[in-house]
C-alpha cells in the first residue's frame, strides 16, 4: 500500500469521528525495508487475531530519511527491517522511541534486543560457510580458519563493506580484538579466489561452477535457492554446496537480525504495540521465520523445515547491540586491509 492510501485512511478515520462514529477505525502504519509479500502472511493473521488493519509502505532506502522529513507529521508506527546496522542507525537518528513491555521482552532473548527498548529482533540469519560438497570434505569450520593458507585461492566472498561482513567483521573485533581482526582479515583477503563481487547466492555459483571451494552468505538464501522456480539454476547451485556453522563448538555462529521498531511519532501507538507482541510471540516469530528461510530469536520457537534441513544452528550469544558498536572500526578494517582491491 502507498502513502497516498495511508493518507486516505487517515482521512475516512477522521470524518467517522467528525460524524460521531465511536471509535476511529484501527490500523497500524508500517514502514518496510521488506518486500510486502514477506510479511503479508504475517500481518493478515494479526488482523485476523485482532481486527486490526495494517498499511505497509515499501521501501528500498532512505526510510529513516523520510521519516525525518515527516517528523512530527509522520504516519509511520512501526518499522520493519534487516540488519543490526540497520536498525542501530534508526535509533541513532532519533526515528524509534523506547518500548518496555513484559510480554515482547519475555518472548525476544535479551541479546537480540536493544536494552534501551529501540529495536527487537524478531528472526535471525547465520552468516555461514558454504563449502563445495565435492572439494571440502571437513564438516565443521570456524570464522578464523578462513585466514588459514590451506584455502588460498579457494574463497568467494561479496564485498567486505557490506552491512553482512562489516557485522561479521564487528563481531570478530568484539571476539578477538582489532588487531587480531585485521591479521585475520589480511589473511581471508589473501586467501581470496577473486575480487569480491555478486550477492551472497552468487558465491553458491562460484563454488557450484567451480571458481572456489568455500563461500561466505546468509543460512535463508541456502532456502531461496533450493526453492528457486523462478531461476530453476540456483537450484544446482543450492545442491553444491553443504551449510557449515563456523564456532558451532565454541562461542557459536555469529547471526543477524530482522527486526522491528516502534516509530517516535507513532499516531496508533496501541495498537502498534499490539503487533509488536503478535509479532514476539511464538506464532508470529514462527510465521515470519517461515516465510523468509529464518530462524525465530525464541529458542522456544519453531524453525521451519526447510531451516532445519540447512543445520543445527548454536547462535553467538553476544549481545548485537554491542557488535553494532564496532560497525565503523570493521569497515574501516575493510579498507585498511585493500580487502576489496
Ligand atoms: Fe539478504
């Protein structure tokens, strides 16, 4: 749905109450870096459950910017998106406002919310290992092994300075410190195939068509390519290559988040909030994790199994707010050690 449509809903709410209609009609705006049809399932069960409606407007960028531009004026109550950078930046600009509600904290482990309430995770992605069935015969693998010169020339990898490695690379600062990081990361740079380039799902190519033995994405995309129709290839690509969780045996897997946000200048406030514990709950997590190949943040929740057939997945418990923290130092990592040249 489009701004103009939450306009007019805005305005037919307005004139029932002007006419003495007893209650506006409820609706939650929401902002979404996600595609509609990721959180559509989702949101038609909340409305289902509760009868209240939703509107989502789309975005590709520049979310936070607009909602700065709106300020007070903004329709926006919740927003909805991937990615710890992501979702720091928006508390950061002063787009969120704190939630403190007991059956959402309950539901969302403490690592995988902010803990001044901003943002909450709702599902979580693995940045693994993709090894070639056929050229990797080890089943288990950890993050600094990758700058060991057994791999040399054997390692795909999309650029450094997007948001999935520079969380990866803030996660192993937090670990292992800066200097230790950036031998490390000298060392996965000089073990490279080639230049870092193409999406994560184009690293499963790379191996599947022979250019490396190991690739480094996200557990959904294992998902969206082993249920690709659209693109029958990734398919293949999909059948090549085998999921290792890095640090699975010690301090776990480093993982990202989906998550949400309440807005600072939410009109239906309430209302939000009611979604924002539909979403938290068990079934709102499982629903959500379902549609997109995640997992849900609840180790009480249910991974799908599509999701369980990539893995056990042992999540690094270190909290993301701190890993958020040394965002600017990894990407700055990144271009000190020429890892893109
Ligand atoms: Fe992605």
């Amino acid at each position: 749905m489009h701004v103009k449509s939450i306009q007019a809903a805005g305005l037919s709410a307005l004139i029932a109450a002007s006419v003495g209609t007893t209650a506006l009609a409820a609706e939650v705006n929401i902002y979404s870096y996600r595609q509609p049809d990721l959180i559509a399932p989702l949101l038609e069960a909340f409305t289902e459950e509760t009868g209240v409606k939703t509107n989502v407007l789309f975005l590709n960028k520049g979310l936070v910017e607009r909602m700065k531009a709106e300020g007070e004026n903004s329709p926006a109550d919740l927003i909805f998106t991937v990615d710890i950078g992501r979702l720091s930046n928006a508390k950061n600009e002063g787009v969120t406002q704190p939630v403190d509600n007991a059956a959402i904290k309950d539901a969302i482990p403490e690592n995988f919310r902010d803990p001044e309430g901003h943002w909450y995770g709702l599902t979580t992605r693995g940045r693994v290992v993709y090894a070639s069935r056929d050229r990797v015969p080890q089943d288990t693998i950890t993050y600094e092994e990758l700058a060991d010169p057994k791999w040399k020339g054997k390692i795909c990898i999309r650029s450094g300075q997007h948001a999935y490695n520079v969380a990866l690379i803030a996660s192993m600062i937090a670990h292992n410190g800066e200097e230790e990081t950036e031998k490390w990361l000298a060392g996965v740079k000089d073990n490279l195939a080639r230049k870092p380039n193409g999406n994560d799902r184009a690293q499963a190519k790379g191996i599947f068509a022979g250019e490396c033995d190991i690739g480094i994405g996200n557990t959904y995309y294992v998902g969206l390519m082993q249920n690709n129709e659209k693109e029958p290839e990734q398919k293949d690509w999909a059948k090549s290559i085998k999921v290792l969780f890095p640090n699975s045996g010690d301090r776990g897997t480093h993982v990202n988040i989906s998550g949400m946000a309440l807005a600072k200048h939410s009109p239906n406030k309430d209302d939000a909030i009611k979604l924002m514990e539909f979403l938290a709950s068990p079934k709102g997590q499982e629903l959500y994790a379902e549609r997109v190949y995640e997992y849900p943040v609840d180790p009480n929740a249910e991974a799908s199994e599509t999701v369980k057939g990539f893995g056990e997945i042992n999540p690094d418990s270190l909290p993301l707010a701190d890993i958020a923290k040394n965002r600017p130092k990894a990407s700055e990592l990144v271009d000190k050690v020429g890892f893109n040249n």
